[in-house]
C-alpha cells in the first residue's frame, strides 16, 4: 500500500484509454467499473493491481457504494480518491447515430460519475464525452440541453468550480482529428481549473501526426484475395482461418512509432514507461479476407472518399449502364451507407477512429480495410498494450446484447486515446502538487457557470465567437470578470 501514490476511480473504464492516460503520468487505478466482458479482460490484463468490477451502471446502489468504499479504504489506506474519471457511453449523443432521441436512458449516465466522486470527496471530477452533447436535449418540459444539467447536478453536489473544454487529440500527438468535450470540476476553491497546451499543431511544427507515420512501421500488405499485392505481402502467413502478419515491415524511424515499440520514455506529455524493452513481435495484425467485388471497390476510391462519395463520383462519370453493372455485381451498394468505406488519407491525421472502425475505414494505400492493430495505432495505443479478446464478432445494436464482450476493433474504436488523457492527466497531476499555482477568480468561477446554464450556452459558440463575452459575460456578472477567447481555457476567469 503506498498512501503517497495518486489514486483514481474509473467508471465507464472500456479498455482502459483513460487509465492508460492516467497510468502514464504515474497514476494508479483502485477500481474501475465496466461491463463488457472483453473490456474487462483488457484493463485487468493491463492493470493487474486495479481492481476491475462488472457493473451496469444504470443502476449504482448504496450498497454498491459501501463496497467501493470499502476498496478504497483497503487498498489505499485513505477515505477519498484523488480523481474520478469516466467517459460515460456516447452514442445517444453522437451526431453519428440516426437513431438518437430525446429522452434515452443512456443519456443520464453521467449521474454515478457525479456521486461517486462527490462521495469520495474527489479532489477533481473528469468526464469525457463526444461534442455533440452540448446541443442534445434532455426530452424534459424545459428543453434544456444534457450539458447544461450536467452543469448544474456538479453544482448541486458541491463541484462549485467547474470548465471545460474541447480537445483535439492531434494536438497532443495522436494522428487522429478526434475531438471530444472534457469537463473538470472541484470542489476546492484553491484547485487550478487548467487544461494542457497543445504540443502539436495543423499549420506549424511541430505539426500533427500523420496516417503514414502512424503505419511507418508497419507490413505493407494488402487482403489476399487483392491481385495488386504489397510489396511486404510475403509477410503474410496462414493461421488456420486467418491471415496474419507477425513481423514488422520496419524498425520504427518516428517518435510516435518508437514510442509505440516501447523504445521512447518520453513522447508529447508522456513521461513514464510503464513497460521494459522493445516490441519486437507484432500483434493484432489480422488481415481483412475481403472477397473479390469489396477488393474491386476500394479499388475504386480516392483519397478520404467514403462509399457515399464514391457512388456521387461514379454517377458524374460513369455510364449508367456501366454504374448498373457495378451495382449489379454488388461492387456498389445500392443502398449506400453514405460515410462507410472512406480510404484514409496518407499525408493528414485519420479522421474519427468509432467502434465502427472495422468496415469505416479503408487502409489509405491497399485495397482492405484496417487491422485491429492499425486502428489502435490511430487511437495512440502502443503496441504493448494488450487487447483481449477475439478479432471480431456481430456489432451489439441491441441492449439486450451487452455486458458479453467487444472485439478489438470494437473496444478500440470506443476508448478515449491515451495520449489526449495523459494530457489531461498532467495537467492534473501538476495542479495537484505542493506549491503548484493557485485557482483565479475563486469568487467568480461558479457565477460564470450559473451565467452559462442560464443563457443556454454552448462550447461550439464560444469557439466560434458567436457570443460577445466581454459584453456579455461582464454585463451578467456586473463587470467584474474579463472572458478572454484567446485563453487556454474556454470557461476558465482570467
């Protein structure tokens, strides 16, 4: 037991990209909540010393509560927890699912988050979640927005302190444009509200990873069923069913390659290795048996062209005789899933890596879509990191059908990256050490939060300059506060 060691409580935990994140800045778990099964195979396996529960937390008791407490005070020898992290599940909120309406029960999934840390006495509560939860509403009388009662329930807890933010997991070195709404809140008033600067950036250097350094390293194969080969594609080997590659294609020539092979200590705000030696044997290498017509459509694709794009392209230049045989022989699909089958780009990070992952994206130079191991490179998982579990089965669209596991693809496409939560993980760390700066504007911070929840606002506007926050804000709060856009941190008093 080391009472000196910086704890967290992790619920919604998945596979574990926000421990991981967390871990690597010297972090340790003492439980985490989740249920998926496969999930909980992968956190356990990586984390052995956390203590990792199955648990729907749609329905977190009093008893459940005891219990986490008593964890706490067993393995840490202390009553509260440094943090409480979770991403609590996303799709009722993503823009990406058709089928999302007011009212959803997963919308409310953020409430154990809150009591669980209020319980614990958090020093900080952390919640991750896709942007687009700032414009759902709640399906209540009032219309309000699911961001703004997250607001006001951390209000209610005591969370008197609370900003937040949208990150970019480029700008902290993962070559993915993914980007996700971050809240922070605390209940002391001498708790900096900081979020970290971006280390890497889209116009200057050092510039955002891109999909070709992310694959530098990796074999340049293609399916086997694909005539246009991969000039690696005797890598390949038949295991059973499978097509498998166990050999690099490289030695890593990049920081983020090395840093995936285990040869680097330190990459973007990352500072702990938490594994001896290199990555040596490749993993989770499995490549797509696509049969012939899926071949002849990639075949088919343009840079960042998805099938729907494709099927635009084709009936600008291509007879209609022709088109018609294509979607005959089903090489086009008739009924196009219109953002399904997009070819990565080469020369720019990937787009949003979903649990979708597996038939999303196409690979930006062979014909076949992704390997487990290459959408894991595009979260930021490093190669060490192990995935347990199978290389794919049925996508769950039905709630009658979780709690029984993920494929890799599946647990990879829904974890937050790594790297985006070892930024955010420093930045805490830092807050949390002696001597560290002091809050601002102790006595302002939660007028501004009420002014936020009043007026409906939301981070995409304040982004985007659509309010006036020096007219604004300072008529709502009498002038006393200064809103600066160019700060660090939208919510953040300076």
């Amino acid at each position: 037991m080391d009472e000196n060691k910086l704890n967290i409580v992790e619920l919604f935990s998945g596979p574990g990209g926000l421990g991981l994140g967390f871990h690597l800045q010297g972090f340790n778990t003492t439980v985490a909540y989740e249920y998926e099964d496969d999930c909980i195979d992968t956190y356990s396996a990586n984390f052995p010393e956390a203590e990792v529960v199955k648990k729907d937390l749609s329905d977190f008791t009093k008893e459940d509560m005891t219990e986490l407490r008593k964890t706490v005070r067993r393995k840490t020898g202390k009553e509260d927890v440094d943090i409480v992290v979770g991403g609590p599940p996303c799709r009722s909120f993503s823009s990406a699912n058709p089928k999302k309406k007011k009212g959803d029960p997963r919308d409310v999934l953020y409430r154990p988050l809150i009591k669980v840390a209020s319980e614990l006495n958090a020093k900080y509560f952390v919640m991750e979640n896709v942007a687009d939860i700032n414009n759902k509403t709640s399906g209540d009388v009032h219309e309000k927005k699911v961001f703004h009662i997250i607001l006001e329930e951390l209000l209610e807890e005591g969370f008197k302190y609370i900003n937040c933010n949208l990150l970019n997991s480029a700008d902290y070195g993962t070559p993915q444009t993914r980007e996700r709404l971050i809240v922070i809140a605390t209940k002391d008033e001498n708790l900096p509200l900081t979020f970290p600067k971006p280390l890497y950036f889209p116009n200057q250097e050092p510039r955002w990873k891109t999909v070709e350094e992310a694959f530098q390293d990796l074999p340049r194969v293609s399916a086997p069923k694909d005539p246009s080969y991969g000039e690696q594609q005797e890598y390949t080997k038949k295991d059973g069913k499978m097509y498998i590659c166990e050999d690099y294609g490289d030695s890593p020539q990049n920081d983020f390659t090395k840093f995936c092979r285990g040869e680097l200590t330190k990459y973007g705000y990352v500072q702990k290795k938490l594994v001896k030696g290199t990555v040596n044997k490749l993993t989770n290498f499995i490549i797509p048996n696509h049969t012939e017509r899926i071949i002849e459509r990639y075949s088919l694709l343009q840079e960042d062209e998805s099938q729907g794009l494709l099927r635009d392209r084709l009936d600008r230049e291509m007879s209609e005789k022709d088109l018609q045989e294509l979607i005959k022989r089903k090489v086009i699909s008739a009924g196009t899933f219109r953002q399904k089958n997009r070819r990565l780009p080469l020369n720019r990070p990937s787009r949003t890596v979903t649990s979708h992952v597996r038939e999303e994206l196409v690979h930006p130079e062979f014909n076949r879509n992704l390997t487990a191991r290459e959408a894991a490179r595009l979260q930021g998982f490093p190669d060490w990191y192990v995935l347990k579990g199978i290389n794919q089965k049925p996508y769950k669209g039905s709630s009658e059908d979780l709690g029984n596991g993920r494929d890799f693809y599946q647990q990879v496409g829904d974890a937050v990256p790594p790297l985006l939560a070892s930024a955010i993980a420093y930045e805490l760390k830092k807050n949390l050490m002696p001597g560290s700066q002091s809050a601002i504007c102790k006595d302002e911070r939660e007028s501004l939060i009420n002014w936020v929840i009043k007026e409906g606002i939301t981070l995409q506007e304040i982004k985007r300059s659509e309010i006036s926050p020096s007219v604004t804000i300072g008529a709502a709060l009498s002038g006393t506060v200064n809103f600066d856009l160019e700060f660090m941190s939208p919510f953040t008093l300076v």
